[in-house]
C-alpha cells in the first residue's frame, strides 16, 4: 500500500509520500514523488498503485515533458498530458493486467505551478485520466491507505494554516496511519513548495530522526484522554451501579 498525502494552503505547497512497497510477503522501498523544474516550470507528481503502471506512466510522461515542457504554461495542460499517458498505458496493459487478477489502480496528486498559473494548484488524477481540483474547502487528497489520517486532517488543518503547521499536522496523519497498518511506513519523502517561488526543497525523514515526535504525540494523546470530561458519563453508570443494586 502507500500513503501520499498533498496539502495546499495560502503559502504554498505541502507532500508527503512514504516509501514502502508491499507485493505479497515482500517488503522493499522505492521514491513515489518525482520533481520536474525548469525555470518557471515546477511541478511534483505522487503514485499510488501498480508499481510497473506507475513506472511506465511517468516514463511516458518524462518523455513528454522534455518534448513539449515549453507548451505547458499552466498547470492543468501538464496534468492533461499526464492524464494521457495513463490511459495510454491503460490501452497497452490493462487487459493483461485485469486478466491476472489485479486491478489498473493507479492514482496521482499533482501538484506545482507553472509560468501562467496565477497561484501554486493542486490535483488529484484517476486511473481514467479524469482530474479534479483541490480548492480551499478541502485543502488536501491522501492517495493510498487513506483512512486513519483523515480525522486528524479534517479537525486540524484549513487554508489558512501555515506550511509548518501543515507539514506538523500532514506527519501526525501519516504517523496515525503507520501505527494502524503494517503497509505504510518510514523513509518519508518530503517536498515543500513556497507560492511563486518556482523551486521546490526535498528532504527525506528515516524513522530515527522522528521517533522522540512520535513518542511525544502518543503521550500528548493519552494525557489529553485523560483530560476529556467526564460528567457526560456519569448517567451512564449510574444506571449500571443501579442494576447491580437490583
């Protein structure tokens, strides 16, 4: 499985993608973000799904990009093209794909901006090539194992959160998903992108360098626990002090 999440607010761009690779009882790692810049031009695609669709899809599209970079002044013309290479994948693989039992899953958050683009975008893609647009509303999209890190993300984060808050926040939602399932883990690729600065900072988190903020988070939880009242209870087991007097 993978946990890719991409976060937009004001100030810019916020990924994360974990490394980990699961096929059967085999655990290896390999990089699911890849970075494209040129001048103005910078962008960030994250996978999720068959490792050889997701391999051939960016290689068509790296293919693409050195061919016709200068044609894609807005980001959502690069995403078309990248749509494009999915389904051509899809047309040359997915009958044998399907035909072995496995599904054409692959899903993509793109992210970035481009010459033309009045501000940093990001995008979710479908295995179909379709797209859609995160907007302030919903400022992220998880692609992979999804679930744990919501409710963290949906409480906690909005538009108007900073980067730090929203790298802080996006690592606690990928902390509660390792913690949940044995499918996602560290190293963690990190890419931070500042609105208008064309230039994106990559940095890697390995599970040494975040144990004592995971430890910490775990104790904040449990004393927080703790803290949560407990008048709202206090009915409840008084009917069940009741019934043993009974």
């Amino acid at each position: 499985m993978t946990y890719c999440l991409g976060i937009k607010v004001a100030s810019g761009l916020v990924a994360i993608a974990d490394r980990r690779l699961t096929s059967g009882s085999e655990v290896s790692s390999n990089r699911k973000i890849s970075v494209h810049e040129v001048e103005n031009h910078s962008l960030f695609i994250m996978t999720s799904g068959l490792r050889s669709v997701r391999d051939k899809a960016i290689t068509y599209f790296k293919e693409v990009l050195s061919e016709q970079d200068r044609s894609f002044n807005k980001l959502y013309k690069a995403v078309n093209a990248f749509g494009e290479q999915v389904k051509r994948v899809a047309l040359e693989d997915k009958t044998s794909i399907v035909a072995s039992g496995l599904n054409f899953n692959l899903n993509a958050i793109v992210g970035g901006q481009l010459e033309d683009d009045e501000e940093h975008k990001l995008f979710m893609l479908y295995p179909e090539g379709n797209w859609v647009e995160v907007d302030q509303g919903s400022p992220f999209k998880i692609i992979g194992n999804s679930g744990y890190g919501k409710p963290l993300l949906f409480r906690n984060l909005s538009y108007e959160s900073s980067m730090a808050d929203a790298l802080k926040i996006g690592f606690l939602a990928f902390d509660a998903t390792r913690v949940s399932a044995n499918d996602v883990d560290y190293p963690l690729d990190v890419v931070i992108y500042p609105k208008n600065s064309f230039h994106m900072t990559e940095y890697r988190l390995e599970k040494e360098d975040m144990d004592e903020i995971s430890h910490q988070w775990s104790a904040l939880l449990g004393n927080s626990v703790r803290k949560v009242p407990t008048y709202w209870m206090d009915p409840i087991f008084e009917k069940v002090r009741s019934s043993k007097n009974v």
